[in-house]
C-alpha cells in the first residue's frame, strides 16, 4: 500500500451507480437520470451495466462517475474489482456509516431498491469518501490465512473444554482424534504462514520491524498486518479507532460519564490484549505507563486498553517512518 492507495474523492460524484449486493442478485440505483434496476452478481452482467453508464456519462457529459457498495461479507468483491478493472472510482461503505447517513436522513423504511437509493445517495452527497484500492495477493492471502488460524485456534479451545468433562472412553477418544487432526491442520497453516511472509519482502521487513516493539510477537505482527493492512499509512490515532480502541466521550450538560471504547476490527483488539500485557510485564517504558494510571484510579483493565491504544499508535509511526521502535535498545526487566 502506498500514498496513492490513500487518495480521497475531493470533489462529490455527480454520476453514481450504486449497488446492493446479496449473494445471487444485485440492486442498483443510478444517479442523476434516478433508474433502478435489478440484475444478478455477476462480472458480465456487471460489466454490460458499468459499459453502458460509461457511455451515457460520456454522451451527457456527467463528470466523475463512481461505483459504490456496502461492505457485504465479500459478496461485493465482484463489483469493486470488474468496476476496478474498467478504471472506474470506487468506494466501499461501511455498514454503519450507511446506517447513520440514513438516520441523518429520517430513513426507515428497508428493502434493497430503497437501500440501493440511500448507498446511491451516500456516495453523491458525502465530500470525503476514501476511494477503494484492492489489497495486494500477498495480503489477502495473509489475512485468509490468519483467519483460518484463528478458526482452528477457536476450534480446538472448543474441543479442549469438552475434554475437561467428558466420563465416557469412547466421546474421550473422539475427541482427542479431533484433536490431534485439528492440530495437523493447525500446524500447517502456520508454516503457510510462515513461508508466506518470508516470501514476500514487504510483509517480512514489516513484520520484523514491528517486532522491535515490547510486546508485538510473530502472530501479533501477522495479525495486525492482516487485518489492518492500512496501518503506517493513516495516523495514529485513526489506526486506534479502526482498532476500536479510541475512547469517546459521553458527556452531556453536567453529566459526565465514564468515556468507552467503540466498535472497531475484534481481530486486532483480541491479539493487542495479550501483547498489551506482555508489555507491561516485560518493558518498563509500558510498566510504568500502566503504573502510573492504576495510581490516578484506574482498574487495570483500563490501563491494559490505554496501552493496547499506545501499542497501535506507536506501530503507525514506526511503520510510517520505517525505523525501529526508539526504546528497542534498552534492556528489558
């Protein structure tokens, strides 16, 4: 990923197609001429649509055209990447900020031709859309990768317990067939893996570098570059809120509540705990960060969260400048 990978929309689109996407079928809704129309997902009904409005914007003369969708499981990959193909601007919504436009917008009404319109809507009207750029090979295959890894983690933890409480031999032999089949599985993504990033230079000097820093092992590394392949490229603080690890207030009048962590990528935030608490036991720079706001009267979960929040703040910037973590050198107790 590069700067270009990061470029924004500066201007509103004027002509729109947008889509709702389900498995099989497609809704969209075309803006400015208003025409809905439904047709099935797939790269040459796509293509045949995305022709046409080519043209039409050429005859009429309609200015920046782009496609747009919401986020839908991968479903939508079809679109983004036949649309990507024609040299056509996309943008991929993500599911609540299409929900808060249509609460913005008094919309409650649901079925996929009105969704369609709204997405078409969103992409007119909204100023700063960060236009979709398709992720390299190498990532999307670390990401199905460590997604599988995380499957199979799940899975034997899953198997483990009902060990735990199993009388019977024969349930106690299934499942530690289970088991052993399960860790086979287990291993060889791992050396997948492992291969995968010490093929490609890119995700090996980024997966080193990061490790530099207290508490960010291998799978730490691999998972953050997963499932946060923006990271180094945004700032810091961003790189937090993708994680769901930057705080919001709720303050109101003279009401002040306790400030809570948001949403954001679960993948990132499970593997940050762990890290986070590794820091703290391993490095003093992160020791002492925690120390201090357990003594302001913080519970330690809290200071654990801050310090997942600084983890990630401090891998934006170590990946942006390309430079080990400052404190890498010191000693650790």
């Amino acid at each position: 990923m590069n700067a270009s990978m990061m470029q924004r929309a500066e201007a509103r689109f004027n002509h729109v197609v947008a889509f709702d996407v389900a498995k099989a079928t497609l809704s969209v809704h075309i803006l400015p001429s208003g025409e809905s129309l439904s047709l099935s997902n797939s790269a040459s009904a796509i293509r045949r649509l995305l022709n046409r409005e080519q043209k039409r914007n050429t005859k009429l003369g309609l200015g920046a055209m782009l496609v747009v969708c919401e986020a839908t499981g991968g479903y939508e990959k079809l679109v983004l990447d036949t649309a990507m193909a024609m040299g056509i601007d996309c943008h991929r919504a993500h599911g609540s900020s299409v929900k808060a436009y249509a609460r913005f917008r008094g919309q409650h009404a649901k079925s996929d031709p009105i969704d369609a319109a709204l997405i078409a809507q969103y992409g007119r009207q909204k100023p700063d859309l960060r236009l979709y750029q398709p992720p390299r090979q190498e990532d999307s295959a670390l990401r199905e990768l460590m997604g599988r890894r995380a499957d199979l983690k799940h899975m034997i933890g899953a198997e483990q317990s009902r060990l735990e409480h199993v009388t019977l031999d024969a349930v106690r032999k299934s499942l530690n067939t289970h088991l052993k089949a399960l860790q086979g599985q287990l291993d060889a993504i791992e050396r997948e893996i492992e291969t995968l990033t010490n093929r490609d230079e890119t995700l090996s000097a980024r997966a080193e570098l990061m490790q530099t820093l207290a508490g960010i092992g291998p799978v730490t590394a691999h998972t953050i570059l997963a499932f946060m392949p923006e990271i180094g490229h945004i700032p810091g603080p961003a790189a937090a809120s993708l994680a769901g690890l930057a705080p919001y207030d709720r303050d109101s009048g003279k009401d002040h509540r306790r400030r809570h962590i948001l949403a954001g990528r679960g993948q990132i935030r499970t593997c940050l705990y762990m890290a986070a608490q590794a820091a703290i036991r391993s490095h003093p720079h992160f020791r002492d960060f925690a120390t201090r706001l357990i003594q302001k009267g913080k519970p330690f979960k809290v200071a654990v969260t801050a310090t997942m929040r600084k983890l990630i703040v401090i891998l934006s910037a170590m990946l942006k400048a390309n430079e080990p973590w400052k404190h890498a050198a010191k000693a650790c107790v």
